[in-house]
C-alpha cells in the first residue's frame, strides 16, 4: 500500500463520516493546518497521533503505520498546476516571489524562511465585498553560513 493510497483512503473516510479537519486536528493534538498537511501526506505522526486518527477513521492497522513513517514530501507535479485554487498560489509565488525575496533579504539578509520550524493559520475574514482568505505564514529565519 502507498502513502498515496493511504491519503486517499482517509480523504474518502473523512468525507463518510462527516468529520472536518478541525475535528481531526483536535484528536490529532496539533493545528488543524498541520493535521491537513500530515494526512495528505507531508508530515510524519507519532504513534498516540496515527492511532487517534486510525480510531476516528476505522483506518486499517497498515496504514496507521504508514502515517508514522517519514514521507516524501512535494505532494505537487512539477509542471504548473492545473487545479485553480493551487495555481493561484503558484500565481502569487510568480509575481510576489521575487517581492518576498528582496524584502526578506533585506529585513534579515542572506538566507531562507524555513518550511520545517513553520507554522500557518489559515481564518476565513469577513467583508462586505466578499470573505477573505487570511492565511499568515511563519516561518523561522536560517540565514546561510560561511565556510
């Protein structure tokens, strides 16, 4: 069975049993952003997490193994993403990410934000013109040694 197969798995039993990733997230003991992130792939539970999980979902015993182990991680093609939504993002990373770049270097100097100590929030934001997508991103600084 691969992890592929484990996230579909999941995706669908979520969808069954009528339960949102919050609801997960809370089992689960960690952001519901996280928890969205581990089971569709990109991140590793521990053993009490993947057993919470398997219990909600009624998941088979293999792939509660499977979310222990270290995935790979990069769920996307390397081709520009056709899905609408994921390719506004890679929209915004075209035409802001060189903005990042610069302002990033400039606040900190050489070096990248991590996506491994990270962490996002992910609101809805009410507006009369419409809701809003507030989605902030923190990620630590690791500026590039000399050697």
């Amino acid at each position: 069975m691969t992890r592929n197969e484990v996230t579909e798995f999941i995706i669908t039993r979520k969808l069954h049993k009528k339960l949102s990733w919050a609801q997960l997230a809370e089992a689960v003991g960690q952001s519901k952003e996280w928890t969205t992130a581990a089971l569709l792939g990109q991140m590793t539970l521990t053993a009490e997490q993947a057993a919470s999980v398997g219990t909600m979902l009624e998941l088979p015993a293999e792939m509660v193994a499977q979310l222990q182990v270290v995935p790979y991680k990069g769920s996307l093609p390397t081709a520009v993403p056709t899905d609408p939504l994921i390719y506004r993002f890679y929209e915004l990373v075209n035409v802001y990410g060189t903005t990042f770049k610069e302002l990033i270097h400039e606040e900190f100097g050489d070096g990248i934000m991590s996506a491994i100590d990270f962490k996002m929030d992910l609101k809805r934001e009410a507006d009369p013109n419409g809701d809003r997508v507030n989605i902030v991103m923190s990620g630590k600084f690791l500026p590039y040694k000399s050697y």
